[in-house]
C-alpha cells in the first residue's frame, strides 16, 4: 500500500481513495443527516436565482449562503419551501460573541422564511469569529432549540482544526484542500476518526492555479484519457482529485455563470481517478507549490 510519511505520522494514500463510482456523486452528511450531493454551490460569483433552481433539479443541494449572497436569495427561499427536507443551508455567517450569533441565525431564519439552517459556520476561525465560551454557549444553545442542526466553521488554521476535530463542538469544518495545497492530509484528515464530524473542501482549483498553462513544466506524459491536453489540470480533474478522497464529504464549486457550474458538474459523471491518475495529479500540485512565482502562458 502507498504511502506518505509526515514525522511520527504515517498517512495511508489509499485507504482515503473512493474507488466505487456508485458513491461518488452523493453520500451521508453526518450530523445533519441528510444525503448530500458532493457538489456544494456557493452563490456569490455570478450565479442567479435561476442557476440556482436549474442546480437543485440536477441533484444538488448544499447550498453556502451569506451576506454576500443576494443574488440567490429568492432562488433558495423557492426550493426550500418546495421539499425543505432535501436542501442543507449553510450559513456563512461571523461573531465574536454569542448574542451576534443569535441575532444573525434569527435574522437569516426570517429573510429565508425557514424554521432551521443546517449549518452555521463561524467564518475564518480567529479572524473575522471567534470559537470562545460566548460564542460556544450560544451555538449549542441554538442547536438544542432545533433553529441550527450543526455548528460549523471555516479555518485556515490546519493545526488547529485537526485539535478541534479530535475534541470540540463543532460538527462541520469548510477547510482549503486541492493539489496544490495537501497540507490537510497530514494535519486535519488523521484526526477525524473519532468524531467523524463533516468535512467541507473549497478552492479546488487552487485560485485556478492549476487550470492555467505555465511555463517551464516538465512532467511526465499524463496516464489517463482526457479530450484536453494536460496539464495544466483541467477544472473537472481538480474536483475529481478532491471527491476521490474518502475523507471529503463534499467540495463547494463557484462558477461564474451556467455553463461553468455545467461543466463542473461533469467531474460528477466522470466518476473517482485511478492511482495513476491521483500520483501524477499530486506530482503536478507539488511542481505548481514549488514555484516561487507563476509564469502563466498567455
């Protein structure tokens, strides 16, 4: 069995990789205990209210929403009051204490006309919210009266999030995870066994550092099949990579328009990579981080 070794760590690549196509397009949300499409639309770069019920009737139903989110507001209030139990809002919201926690979960309750949200994330742990005795009371407050399923957060902070995913309160985690950026398989994936809280990937295309041709690549001929030269990776290879992983349960995608979410969606259809695939892919992602500055091919 492949393998990597970081320090007194030994991380197991293959255990982590979902091999059978039947369970990759959907799985078991823990905690909020629901089944998931394992596309997460996050609606804040140029989607519209219609993109947004043209995704639901494809499958998906993890839905990021905010303050920065308008545009998709009506579009998410009309799917939610026509099958509430299929969708899973998660709320980006922040707070430093735990009476602006209430306050916003109240508030966001009546702009989507719901009686719960699935998720709140505290957003970027330890800048813009904070993980304190205020702020926890106050969260596992609102799960008990049934207005929150699970408390969640995003966190750069890998370090931190693999201690809070061994012992905390929170249910879901929205962590960085790409080819570029493996970090989390050394400090975050480890730690999840013995709660077995969710784990959300965003920035599958790296800022789209790996889907941009650059110059002065050498590599290895690529060893799958794909009807676009690579590298670079191609957006779907970049989702695929993240949904191989076991430990993912879902990775958030957010396109400009229609046809972007489309294609993206395709990754879905193309099913898990292969071990060849998964090596070479990671290969690529350590040749991109080595760089000290991107010298993309115009």
């Amino acid at each position: 069995m492949k393998h990597k070794k970081y320090g007194i760590k030994t991380y197991k690549v293959a255990a982590i990789m979902n091999t059978n196509p039947q369970n990759f397009s959907t799985t078991h949300l823990p905690i909020v205990n629901k089944q998931v499409f394992r596309m997460g639309i996050a609606g804040n770069y140029g989607l519209s209210s219609a993109d947004i019920e043209w995704a639901a009737e494809q499958g998906a139903n993890y839905w990021v929403w905010g303050r920065s989110y308008s545009k998709t507001t009506d579009g998410i209030k009309r799917i939610i009051q026509a099958d509430r139990e299929k969708h899973i809002i998660a709320l980006l919201g922040w707070g430093y204490f735990g009476l602006q926690i209430r306050a916003s979960v109240e508030n966001n309750l009546r702009k989507l006309k719901t009686d719960y949200l699935d998720v709140f994330k505290l957003g970027w742990l330890g800048r813009t919210s904070l993980y304190n005795a205020s702020t926890i009371k106050e969260l596992v407050q609102l799960k008990k009266e049934g207005k929150i399923k699970a408390i969640g957060t995003s966190i750069h902070n890998r370090k931190r999030a693999g201690k809070l995913a061994q012992d905390s309160e929170i249910d879901l985690f929205m962590i960085r995870y790409n080819a570029k950026h493996t970090g989390a398989e050394e400090d975050i994936f480890p730690y999840l066994k013995k709660r077995n809280p969710a784990l959300i990937s965003y920035t599958a295309l790296a800022w789209k550092q790996l889907i941009r041709p650059l110059q002065g690549i050498s590599i290895e001929k690529w060893p799958g099949t794909s009807t676009t030269p690579v590298p670079p990776l191609t957006p779907e290879l970049c989702y695929r990579f993240v949904l191989t992983n076991l430990d993912v349960h879902v990775v958030l995608t957010g396109p400009q328009n229609r046809e972007q979410l489309q294609n993206n969606f395709n990754a879905l259809k193309q099913g898990p990579l292969n071990a060849d695939e998964m090596d070479w892919i990671r290969a690529y992602g350590r040749i991109v981080k080595s760089k000290k500055k991107l010298d993309y091919i115009a």
